[in-house]
C-alpha cells in the first residue's frame, strides 16, 4: 500500500471520526500492551499512544497517566480530551511520520512526557 493511502486512511479515522477495526487492534496492538506499558513507565511518559493501518483498516491503542488502555474511538477521544485545541494540529503534522513509520512495517509509537 502506498504511503499516500496510509495518510488517507489515517486523515480518515483520526481526524474525520471515521471508524477503527477492532480485529486489527487485537491482531497488531493487543499483543504489545505489555511492553508498552513497560515502555512508558521506563521513559517517564506521562501516556503512551500506539497507531497501525492494514489494508485500509486503522487501529488505534492509548495508555493514561493512570495506565489504563484504551482502544480505537475512545483513544482517540481521549487523545482529543488531552490534546485539547492543538488535536487538529497534532494529528495533522503526525500523519506523514504514522504513514512513514507504517509504510516501512512497523508500529506506530509516541510516548508523550508532558501535556
């Protein structure tokens, strides 16, 4: 899939509400919340986001500062509630490196420090 699509796709759910699968979620984020909850705590991050596409789908994970996880719709949601007014501007900077990051067959992964 080209890079082009990627961002598209990601354009799509992460900043037009579209929808997230949860069968890629539980394929290609599930499996790694240990390790990232691990990573989290070792680097300090104040919370933890992870993003994957596959074939069109996107998936999405979120660690809070309390540890909890969240998927696809509510990550976002509360990626949003975090973000606040800079959500928008973020996410649209963000994509071309998601894309990158996806394109060359890894995860997507950010660990934030500060709000």
């Amino acid at each position: 899939m080209s890079k082009k699509t990627i961002e598209k796709n990601l354009a799509k759910a992460l900043l037009k509400n579209g929808d997230f699968a949860i069968k890629l979620f539980e394929y290609e984020l599930a499996e790694h919340v240990g390790e990232y909850l691990k990573s989290k705590q070792d680097d300090g991050d104040k919370y933890f986001f992870a993003v994957t596409e596959h074939t069109n789908d996107v998936a999405m994970l979120l660690i809070d500062e309390q540890n909890t996880v969240y998927q696809n719709e509510i990550a976002r949601e509360i990626l949003k509630s975090l973000w606040r007014n800079a959500y928008v501007t973020n996410v649209k900077r963000l994509i071309p490196d998601i894309a990158a990051e996806l394109d060359a067959g890894r995860l997507f992964t950010a660990g934030v420090k500060e709000i």
